[in-house]
C-alpha cells in the first residue's frame, strides 16, 4: 500500500507537468507560442487547489481508500481524454480534468501515509522524493514521447500507466480491509497562540512557496532552451537536462525527512528557506554550466521545503481531521501556485526573459524566511526531545 501511495505522487506530479514541456513542440500545430499557449494550463492549477478541500472531506467522511481508487483511475483517464484533444479548448479542457483528479492526492494520500505515525519526516522525505521524481521525469518523459512520437503520446502513455496502478490499488485495498488498525498517536499541545502562530507561519510558506515552486517547474524547460544552447538544442535535451536537476534535488527531500525526525523543526525550517533567497536571484543572471549548477542548489532548497510544511500539519493536527487539514493546506498552496502559470507567462511576453521573475521568487523566499524566524520554537524543542525519547 505504501510504495503505490508513494507511486500516486509520483504519477500526480508527473501528469500535472507533462504540459509545460510538451508545449514546446505544440506550436506548430496550435498555431501559437510559448507565451500564448501556455495559459491553457491555467484551469488545471487552478482545480488542483480549489478541489482539495472536497476531495479531503470526502476522504475524511466517506473513505480514504475510495478517494485514492477514485485519484488513479480518473486521472489516467483525464490525461488519455487530453490526448485525444483536437484543438486548445479541448487541450484546456484537459488540463483542468486531470487538475480535478490530480487534486484528490495531497489531502488524502499524504494523510493515509502519516496516519498514526510518531515520526514522519522519513515518511514524508522518502514521499517526496517520489513526488519530485515525477517532477523529474514529467520533462523526461514527455520530452523524449513528444519527440519519438508526437505530443499526443506524451499524456496517453502516463495516463495508461496511471490507470495501471489503480487497478494494482484497488486490488491491494481490498485485501487490506479489515486489518487491525494501528494505535492513533496524539498531536502535539500548544497554547493558543503558538498554535496560531504556526499556522500563520504555515500560510505565508505554503503559499509562497507554492507560487515558487510552480513557477520554477514551469519555466525551467524554457530557462534551460534559452540559456543552456551550449548543451542543447533539442526538446529531449532539455529533458533529460531538467530530469536530472530535479532528480539530484530530490534528495533535498530525505535530508531534510532524517533532519525532522532529529531536529527542531524551526532549526530545519529556517536554512532551509534562507538559502533559497540567494540562489533564486542568481538564477535569473546564471547561463549554461553556472545555470546548471544554480538550478540544481536552487532547486534542492526549493524541493526540501516541502516536507517541512507537511511535518507542520502531521505534528499539530489530530488525526481525525487531518486530511482536511492536509486540503486546506493544499488548497491556499494550489491556488497561490495556480498565479505562476500567467505570472510567467506575463513575465516572458513582456520582457522577452526570465530574469524578473526569479527575481520575483527571491522576493518571495525572503517572506518566507522572515515567517520562518517567528516559528514558535521552545516548543519545538520540546517535541524534538520526546520524538529522541
């Protein structure tokens, strides 16, 4: 059950980021550019946040299970239905199903896999990296179909392999029902305020860091197609040059996953997010090889902030709502993330580069580490000592 939870986020990330990398080699036959045509992403972003909080409290009072079944089967056919689609409309319409079928997961699966669990950071770590693999091999993936065999390739092959894993799902699921459930583990106590304090904190990081996040995964196909000519010309090329980068910060993911169950979360989450501040304004100047490697740094802080956010709702939420709160979360992430898609594309059409928007994001990463100063932290502490007891 865990590796096909874990297989879900990969397959989440995967299909939401097919289009940013197909939309390459779509020009020629939609008739558009980079700039017009990428906006046809927008419904799915925006469905993938403001469907969260149905999709977790149907979780929470119908069936977590049900819910996950439901995530696999229908965003593999969502994304079979988009690559039958004959022109930008059916493309957009598309997008924004397997936006609706892609927004089950965060709140439900990321909820089942923490249930009643100690520590989570290892959880949540290895998770993620299955979640930034699919980011990984999205420009991996669809690059090397789109090139070998056309674009519509690129979203009817992941789809079938995600209809694949919901059949093995709902077998597993069923063989699973009546086990013994294990002992429900009690959140963390704060005071009031604390507790406010750290879901204030939690705001401002979710949403910033989603519209950083999203931005970032968007535009690196294209950063990489004007910036990195000396190392490539081609729409696999890139591919294969953004896989790796998010393939080696991925790991960013069980650093950070073995740091929280052995630290403060304060004492993880406040480098984590500082670094991020540097490393987003160079990538704005960074050409080539000094791209590359700026891409990989920046991405790897980018990628670890996520397990850090989730380790908040696991920590302080009880168990019995938790995938309501996991939506909640997701759903202020989703739709912060969901301003990327015209951010960038406002940014390029009007500048002609993308040097304003990591500036943009810097800016951002700089509010976050300002939030991430006021995280409550004796608490922290606290907890710290009772998770090494």
């Amino acid at each position: 059950m865990t590796l096909l939870l874990n297989l879900g986020h990969a397959l989440d990330h995967l299909l939401m980021l097919i289009f940013p990398t197909v939309v390459l080699a779509m020009g020629a036959e939609l008739g558009g550019g980079y700039a017009e045509l990428l906006p046809l992403s927008l419904g799915g972003f925006i469905a993938f946040g403001a469907c969260s909080i149905p999709a977790g409290w149907l979780a929470d009072r119908w069936s977590r299970t049900g819910m996950m079944t439901v995530f696999f089967f229908g965003i593999g056919a969502a994304s079979i239905l988009t690559g039958f689609a004959s022109g930008p409309t059916q493309i957009a319409l598309g997008l924004t199903l397997i936006g609706v079928f892609a927004a089950i997961y965060h709140p439900v699966g990321i909820a089942m896999l923490v249930a009643n669990r100690e520590n989570v950071g290892r959880v949540l770590g290895v998770n993620g990296v299955f979640g930034n693999v699919g980011v990984a091999f999205s420009a991996l993936l669809a690059g090397a179909l789109a090139e070998a065999a056309g674009w519509r390739a690129a979203f009817l092959v992941p789809g079938a392999i995600a209809l694949g894993t919901g059949v093995a799902f709902a077998l597993v699921a069923r063989d699973a029902r009546g086990a013994v459930p294990p002992r429900k583990v009690a959140a963390a106590r704060l005071s009031r305020a604390d507790l406010a304090r750290v879901f204030a904190v939690l705001t401002v990081a979710t949403a910033c860091g989603g519209v950083i996040f999203n931005a970032t995964t968007i535009s690196m196909p294209k950063v990489f197609d004007e910036r990195l000519s000396a190392l490539t010309h081609s729409t696999l090329g890139i591919g294969i040059l953004v896989c790796g980068v998010y393939l080696i910060a991925a790991m960013a993911q069980l650093c950070v996953g073995w740091w929280l169950d052995r630290r403060s979360l304060k004492s993880v989450f406040v480098p984590v997010v500082a670094l991020q501040v540097p490393l987003l304004a160079l990538a704005g100047t960074m050409d080539n090889y000094l791209m590359l490697a700026t891409a990989v740094a920046m991405m790897f802080f980018v990628f670890g902030q996520i397990p850090i956010n989730d380790a908040m709702i696991a920590r302080y939420t009880a168990e019995e709502w938790r995938a309501r709160a996991y939506a909640v979360r997701y759903v202020v992430s989703f739709s912060a993330s969901a301003l990327a898609v015209p951010l960038v594309a406002w940014v390029y059409k009007s500048s002609g580069d993308f040097r304003l928007l990591y500036y943009v994001l810097g800016t951002l990463a700089f509010v976050t580490f300002t939030a991430a100063l006021v995280f409550p932290a004796e608490q922290e502490k606290a907890v710290a000592k009772g998770a090494a007891a």
